[in-house]
C-alpha cells in the first residue's frame, strides 16, 4: 500500500495531507536563499569597511612620518680636532 492510497483512503489519513512535506520543503528552501543572500551582502559589506579601515590606519600612519632629508651630520661635518698640542 502506498502513501496516497493511505491519505485518499481514510479520511483522517493518518495525520497526513497532500503536499504538506513539499510546502515545508518548498517554504525552508526560500529561508535558507534569502538567508544566503542576506549574509552575502553583509560579508561583501563588512569586506568594504575592512578595507576602507585599513587605508584609514595607513594614512594615519604615514601622515605621523615626517621626511628627514639628509642627515645634518653629513651636510655640516665637523672640523678635524687638533692632534697638536
């Protein structure tokens, strides 16, 4: 005996209606996409902002660095010492 000889035989089918396992099915298919969806943005989204937080901390960290040049020492040596004394 099959399932729907079961469900159109007796009319309480033993708690069993047509379709109702495919309306579940169907119904937790259309959470999991959205879900999917909804975290696909969030990561693409969280993504940005990681990157925009690290060109952030990067100028931060080159706008403290000032260019020194050339040592003074080397421009402006100083005279030999007089070994003569």
């Amino acid at each position: 005996m099959k399932i729907m000889d079961i469900i159109s035989e007796s009319p309480a089918g033993y708690g069993m209606q047509k379709g109702i396992a495919m309306n579940r099915k169907v119904n937790a298919t259309n959470i999991n996409q959205t879900k999917r969806a909804n975290n696909k943005n969030s990561d693409a989204n969280r993504e940005l902002n990681i990157a925009n937080k690290a060109l952030t901390r990067r100028a931060s960290r080159l706008s403290k660095k000032m260019a020194t040049g050339m040592p003074q020492r080397i421009l402006n040596p100083q005279p030999a010492q007089d070994t003569q004394q």
